[in-house]
C-alpha cells in the first residue's frame, strides 16, 4: 500500500550528513501505543539561541519499520520507538489457537478408546485374582511363592497389576496417529501451494498457506462472509462518468459525451463547454487536480500500477479512488504534474502550466469520510476545495443543485458504480488566518489531538458550494460471480460484507448472482428503523419481529406441505447497514442484547443471502463471531483483502486473504493467501473436500487397526491365566505402527482421490455429502470399531482352533505360544493393509510401492530377525519361529481363510452400498432437473451449476 510521508519543512533543508549533524532538536511524543495509524507528537527547533521553533508530528511523519522508498532515494532520521515499543512489536500478538472439527472428534474418539483401555484393564486384573482364588491357580506346583511374595500388600499388588495391564494394553491408544496427521498435514499442505490453477500470471504467485492445521476444516465450510471492494471486485478503478452541476458526462475519453442535452465528439481533450458552463467544469476539473495524495513517479515502473500512456510518469497513492479521480480529470485535460516545493502544478486544457500553493491538508478519515485541501492561486486567492462521500457532504453544502446531483448519485450507485461528491468554497485571507491558527493548536496538542482535530475539520468544512460528482467502476474479478454461484451450490451461505453504500454494494450482489430478480429482498436498515414511531430500540424490534414474522412463518407454513412445488418456494435476502447492527448489538436496559441477536440469527438462517454495508471492521468481526457462537456452531470463512478485513479473517474459523492492491495485510494474518477470488472455488470444493476425506478415513483407520491390534492380546489373557503374558514378540509391538502400517496410511492420506479433481470442480453439490464432519460421526466410528472387533475376534479364534490340531509341522512337533501370537501377527498385518487397498480408489505407482512394499518389509523382516542368532539379545525367543510356522500347509490355509474371512463384511458392505449411492446421484439429478426447470435462470458454471435447494428450506 502506498502512502505519501512529510518531513516537517524546518527540516527539510538538511539533506547532508555535516547539516543533519548540525541540527539541534528535541521531540516530545507520546508514549508508545500498538495504532499503526495513530502517532502525537512535537519537534522544538532550536536556531541561534532563538526560541524554539515547534512543529507538530503526526501519522504522515512517522515511517514504520519495513517500509520500502518508492519516490525518494534516501531519507534522514531519528529512531522514535526501540526494540519491543515499536509499534509492529507491539501489534505482534500470537494468533488465537484455531482447532479443525476433525482434532476436536478426535478427542472425542480418544476418551472413547481410553475407557476401553481402562476398562480392559480393570477386567483383567480382577478376573486375575477372581482366577487365584483358587489356591490351585494361585500358587501352582511348579511355581512357589517366595517369602516376600506371599507378605506383599495386597492393594499395591493389585495396583501394579493394573498398571501392567494398562502397559500391556496401551498400544490401543493411536500415538502414532498424532505424528501421521500432522505429517498428513504438513506434506499435504504443499498440494495447494503447487496448483497451478491458483497460480495468477498477473502477480506472478500462487496460493500461499501460513498454517496447515485447517487443512481439512476447507472441506466443512457453512458460512463464507467476503468482502466487496478488492475481494469480489478487481480494486482498480476506472473513471467512468462524472456530474457538473447537475449535468452527466459519460464515456469519458472514448467519445466524451454529454448526456444531459450536449455532445462534443472532438477526442479526449476538446473543450466540453455545454449547459455546465466552461467556469463550472474547469473548477470542477481543477478540484479533482488538485483534492487528493496522489504523488507522480517519473519514468519508473511501481508495483502493480502501469504508467500513464503517452507520458513516462506514474501515479501513485494509498487510494486506487484517488488515483483514477485524477486519470479522469487528465482525460478531460486537466493533468496533474505533480508537487514541487509545496507547490501542486498543473495543466491545464490550453497546455498552460498553473500553480497552487498547498496551505493546508484536512486528511481523510473514516468517521468524516471526506477530505479537504486549500490552495493558493498564483492571484492571491484561496479556495478549499473537499470530496467525500454523499452522506457526508450533502449535510456541509449551502448551495449548488443537490437534488440533480443527488438523483445522479443515487443512479450511479444502482449501476454498482463508486461515487464522490466534490465541492469548493472560497475563502477570505482573514478567513485563513483564523483556519490556519485553529489547525495549528490543534496539531499542537498532545492530548485529545485527535478529537481537536476532528471538531476543527468539521468547523471549517461548512457552507460549501456543491460542484458535482464522480462515478467510479470497480469491476467484478473474473469468475466472481460463478465462484458464488458454486459456493451456493455446495450448501454454504454467503454473506457480503463492506464499508460501501447500500445502493452500490446492491448492484455489486446483484452482478456476481448473490441476489437475484425473484428473490424477496429484506431491509434493516437506518431507513426502515426510522419508519416506525418509537424510540430507536422499540424500532429495531419492531421491525425484527416483523421481518421475523415473514420469513420463519413462511417457513413452517411452507413445510407443513409435503407435496412442495419449487415455484412455490421463496427465497429471501437479507439487507442490513453498520447503523442498524449497532443498534442489535447495543445493550438493552438490563444489559442483555441475545433477544435481538437471536430474532436476527433466526431471520439470517432462513435467508438464501446476507449482505451487510456501511459495516466497520470490528462489525465485520461482530457479525462472524455471532454467527459462529450460535447453537449449531457452524464452521465459518472470512475473506478479505485489506487491513479492514483483518479483524474478521482472525475471528473466523478459516481465515482467507487475497493478495490484492490495498496490502498484504490481510494476507499476513490468514490462515491461507490466494491470488484471486475464483479460486476459492477449487480450494474449497476440490482441496478442502479430498483433505477432509483422506483424514477422515486416517482417523478412522488408525483406530481401527490399533483395536485389532490389541483384541487379541486382551483375549488371550483369558488363556494363559491372566499372567499379563504378551501375545506378540516385543520386536512386533514396536515395528507395528511404525514400519508395518505406517506408510500405506500415510501415502492413502497424501494422495487419495475417491472423485477426481474435475468432477468435484463440476458439482459443487458434492461438497454437501461430507457436511457436519459426515464422516467422523458416531455412526461411521461405530461401524469401523464393530469392523475391528470382527476382525480381532476372527484373528485369535480362528487360529486357536487352528490349534485344536497340536501338531502342525510334518515332523508332528508342537508349536507354542509365540508361533500362535505369530500366525495371528501375520493375519493382522496383511489384513489391515488389505483393507486399505480395498479402500483405496486412485492408484498411483507410490501407492502400489508402499503397500506392497509394507507386506514384503514384514515377511522379510520376519525371516532376518527369527534367522539369526542376536549377540545383544539374552533370549530370542522368535529364533526360526516365522520360517518353521510357513512350513505348515495347515498355517497356510489358515493364514489365507482368516484374511479372506475378515475383509468378507467389508465387502458386502461396499457392494451393498455402491448401489445406494448410484441411486441416490441417479435422484439427485433429476431434483436438480427439476429445481433448474423452474427456478431463476442463471449463468451456469460449465458444465453443472442448477442452484439446489436442502428439502428443509
């Protein structure tokens, strides 16, 4: 963002390093405060035992650490703020912990498996002493109780069984979940930053993301609120028309007309002299000349604006507006040439170079929401010359045709164009004087400067004469208007909200089909509030209940037919102003405001859009944390593109900016950075729903296979007298989850495309089928625990009656406890990873190589570590156990029956249901025929975009 710096002219003749050493000052300042926008302060210069000279400091003379010189070449300063009292340290603040639904239903899982741990271990150990009642069991024959033994406390026996058993059993907890997901997330992070299709050629970037913990949260998305200028819009304005006392010029610099009775078609500089008057059009050109912050680069190329074509100078300043204010007034041949020594030069139609003296700035601010200069001709005279918008200058004019002028606004607003109103007055040197020492005290104040300011600026600024007004496009950025149409399509709500107008913001909706012509358009406005007859809280419940009346009825009248046509269905969208919201969110007399927020939340969810103008940023912010505390707790999305935009990008639960031309500083503070807004559509319904699947089935997964893991060991305590005696060598319970089950998941995770990219593009409506964390409810948990505790039972049972048959090897050797934990070791882990290839939809060359690679390392491993006689170890208790049990056609058999036993429910299960889900596509598209036979008819995004419609709306 460019902003334009001053020195303060006592010392801008140092320009030396032997002058600036020169220089004896001193500065008073205020004490160091985080607003980047505010700064008070005062320069005392001290020349030849003289009294000081002071000068005021403020905001325009403060550089922020960071800042880059776009128009000077080197500066001289004094450090104001050090180490943590700058004023970016102290706006360093650590971001809110954002946690996806995905974590939270982990944690849910979690506590549901750590009973089940506890509670294998509580079983366990009672039956335990239930089992040594019997003096039998207790103390057998061959293995006596030693005298310490038998004099141990009882309790703390007890205890430490139960502490063996929760070791014994622990590996039911996914650990190694945790270190999976954040790998999930971490690698997979990089796709988004890859895509090509988000790559922009105009910036030269792609999609940028500063956290990858919210990764599959973009595939739960409810509620999208974005901003308007710069986000829906391209922000670079295009100077389209403009109003000269009362009278509108259109196309301007194409074939400059005048549409109000006159037309001149000689080119972009003839003289336009028509019913307005050649006084009153020049004035109201040199007013745009001359009223802005607009500085002139020469003969450099500027990020992200191009040089004005037949002149090798740039315009640069804070405001795109201001910028294309002043492109129109060159078109119409006024050209600004810049500042020289506070003198603004410009040209005018006649190619004569006329000069002003630049007295004073009254800078622009978001409470006056206008801007003022004066100048000094080369003749003596003074004028102040102010633009701003329509509110607040209509209130500061005495003359000039305002009702012309006004309906000219408030048409310009209908065609979604930006206006200003400009207006001038001209002023006595007295005048002046008095404006000038007014200004200075109130510059000159270190407390409250603001305030005085303020009253000041307001003082002056009266009695102005209204001279005309601008029309400025922004023009929607491309693929605006589909990206909205699909987010609508997958079931998100969308909401605008912006600082502009309510007339301009309308047309904007009405341009990128966020409203529509047969939707019924709701209004909570100032306006409407001040048609009811009561005081302004008595007004804006009023007007709730009825607005809450007609949507809410409407609704449940409208379900009570179970034959509903879509002709019959009405839409609804939501209008509501700045004014308005703070009247909602204003506390009542008992200091509650949940009636009025629960009437408009209540009104919100029934209406298709919402769009929210004349808003503040932290209103923005309001509205997003009113929407995501309510009772559902919907997953929210905020996008925006300026600093305004950052209050409500950190509140939502996913935070989205756009690399745009008012700043980085929205893109800073999100969670993901994008080039454009189209495509928000592909992060969203392509990313974030492949994101959402694969960790989903990840979470699932691991739980899974850790319960099959473990329901054999737990069983086998009742075979072996609850002695805490493990299953599966010590070797297998460590390499498990890290070398034999591990990758497969990992790449599934990673690469996983059950719909390719393309379709999900396409149909949106996809994006509905993985809503409300569809796939980490308790019906999907329960069926994968269900799967694994069929399969566990299936690994220890089948191969125990394996050995009903004690002699296994053809030597009639009997085998013993670790070749049965081995065979049940074995089923395990081809089974587990057997399941992941049925579940596995996109193969891949990596896919074929981690899976199959996975069940080779485990055979091999197997031979290695049973093969070879270990130095280190004192016992080796799987020494040539693995190659003995493959000997046996009888552990073949079995190995191979209890693999094709355990995936049987698994299979019957996806057969079942593929038919299901056939029909289901088959009846969603002809409710989509229907829908689009008569409903409103829209641009369609290629090649499916019928707007559909939840059978509860």
């Amino acid at each position: 963002m460019f902003q334009t710096y001053f020195t303060v002219p006592d010392t801008s003749a140092f320009r030396t390093d032997r002058e600036v050493d020169s220089l004896n000052a001193t500065i008073e300042c205020e004490q160091p405060q985080p607003d980047l926008y505010k700064f008070v302060g005062r320069v005392n210069v001290f020349c030849d035992k003289q009294e000081p000279t002071a000068r005021s400091l403020g905001p325009e003379n403060l550089l922020l650490r960071g800042a880059t010189l776009k128009n000077t070449d080197k500066i001289y300063g004094v450090s104001i703020y050090t180490g943590m009292e700058t004023k970016m340290a102290l706006n360093y603040q650590g971001k809110s912990q954002k946690r996806s639904v995905v974590e939270k239903s982990i944690n849910v899982f979690l506590i549901v498996y750590l009973c089940i741990l506890v509670s294998k271990s509580l079983v366990g150990t009672t039956l335990k002493y239930v089992w040594q009642s019997d003096s039998r069991n207790d103390e057998p024959w061959y293995s006596a109780k030693t005298g310490k033994e038998k004099n141990a406390n009882k309790l703390l026996k007890m205890f430490t069984d139960f502490l063996s058993y929760m070791v014994l059993f622990n590996f039911i907890i996914p650990v190694s979940m945790y270190v999976t997901v954040e790998m999930q997330k971490f690698l997979g992070s990089y796709f988004i930053t890859w895509d090509k299709d988000m790559y922009d050629d105009h910036l030269g970037e792609g999609a940028l993301v500063n956290t990858s913990d919210l990764n599959e949260e973009l595939g739960q998305i409810q509620y999208v609120f974005t901003d308007k200028t710069g986000t829906l819009t391209e922000n670079n304005m295009e100077f389209i028309e403009c109003c000269i006392d009362g009278f509108k010029y259109k196309n301007v610099g194409i074939d400059l007309c005048v549409v109000d009775g006159i037309s001149t078609n000689d080119g972009p500089r003839s003289r336009v002299c028509g019913m307005a008057g050649k006084e009153k059009e020049e004035l109201f050109l040199r007013a745009l000349c001359l009223c802005h912050t607009v500085q002139v680069k020469e003969d450099d190329k500027v990020d992200g604006l191009v040089k004005q074509q037949g002149c090798q100078c740039t315009y640069i300043s804070s405001s795109p507006d201001e910028v294309a204010l002043v492109q129109g007034a060159k078109k119409l041949g006024f050209t600004f040439q810049g500042v020289e020594n506070n003198r603004m030069k410009i040209q005018n139609r006649d190619s004569e170079i006329e000069m002003y003296e630049l007295l004073q700035v009254l800078s622009f601010d978001p409470v006056r929401r206008r801007m003022s200069v004066i100048v000094k001709e080369s003749s003596g005279k003074i004028f102040l010359y102010c633009k701003g918008a329509d509110s607040s200058i209509f209130p500061k004019v005495k003359a000039g045709k305002q009702d012309e002028i006004k309906l000219h606004v408030e048409r310009s607003a209908v065609d979604g164009l930006r206006t200003l109103c400009v207006a001038y007055k001209e002023l006595t040197q007295d005048e002046y004087d008095q404006i000038s020492a007014q200004l200075h005290e109130a510059k000159m104040a270190l407390k409250d400067r603001d305030k005085k300011l303020a009253d000041v600026y307001d003082d002056i600024e009266i009695d102005l004469h209204l001279i005309g007004a601008t029309a400025v496009e922004d023009k929607l950025q491309d693929q605006a208007a589909e990206t909205v149409e699909a987010l609508h399509s997958a079931g998100m709500s969308v909401w605008v909200l912006t600082g502009d107008k309510m007339e301009t913001a309308l047309a904007t909706c009405f341009a990128c089909r966020l409203f529509h012509t047969n939707m019924k358009l709701l209004e909570l406005t100032t306006k409407n509030i001040q048609e009811f007859k009561a005081r302004n809280e008595a007004k804006v419940h009023e007007l709730l209940l009825e607005l809450h009346k007609v949507v809410v009825q409407d609704k449940r009248c409208s379900s009570l037919s179970l034959l509903r046509s879509w002709s019959a269905t009405q839409e609804y969208g939501l209008i509501i102003d700045g004014a308005a919201l703070s009247l909602i969110m204003k506390p009542t007399q008992d200091g509650s405001t949940s009636n009025y927020k629960n009437l408009l939340l209540q009104i919100c969810h029934r209406c298709t859009a919402v769009l929210c103008c004349r808003m503040a940023p932290l209103q923005k912010a309001q509205i997003v944390k009113m929407v995501k505390n309510t009772k559902d707790h919907p997953i929210t999305l905020a996008i925006g593109d300026g600093a305004n935009d950052v209050s409500m990008v950190l509140e939502a639960h996913v935070g989205i900016g756009l690399k745009g031309k008012e700043g980085r500083q929205a893109a800073r503070n999100s969670d993901y950075a994008i080039p454009k807004f189209k495509h928000l559509q592909k992060l969203l319904l392509a990313h974030g729903h492949l994101y959402y699947i694969r960790i989903a089935h990840l979470v699932q997964y691991f739980f899974y296979k850790n319960l099959c893991f473990i329901l054999p060991q737990f069983l086998y305590q009742f075979f072996c007298g609850y002695s805490q005696q493990p299953l599966y060598d010590a070797t297998y319970l460590t390499f498990y989850n890290i070398c034999f089950t591990s990758l497969p998941i990992l790449l599934y995770g990673l690469l996983e495309q059950h719909i390719s990219i393309e379709i999900l593009k396409k149909d949106p409506s996809l994006y509905r089928n993985i809503a409300n964390n569809a796939l980490l409810q308790w019906k999907p948990f329960l069926y994968w625990t269900f799967l694994g505790l069929f399969n566990g039972l299936v690994f220890f049972f089948g191969a125990y009656f394996l050995y009903d048959n004690s002699t296994l090897a053809e030597t009639g050797q009997v085998y013993g406890n670790w070749t049965f934990g081995t065979i049940v070791f074995t089923v395990l882990v081809f089974t587990v990873n057997l399941k992941l290839v049925l579940d596995t939809r996109y193969w891949t060359w990596v896919n074929h190589f981690v899976i199959w690679g996975s069940l080779a390392f485990f055979v091999v491993f197997s031979f290695f570590w049973g093969g070879i006689k270990w130095p280190f170890l004192t016992q080796q208790r799987m020494y040539f156990v693995f190659a003995q049990m493959l000997t046996s056609v009888s552990a073949w058999l079995t190995i191979i029956l209890l693999i094709t036993v355990s995936l049987v429910p698994d299979v019957v299960v996806k057969l079942l249901n593929k038919p299901l889900e056939k029909g289901r596509l088959q009846k969603y598209l002809v409710y989509n025929k229907a829908a689009d036979s008569v409903s409103t008819p829209r641009s369609p995004v290629e090649p499916l975009l019928a707007r559909s419609f939840s059978v509860e709306s």
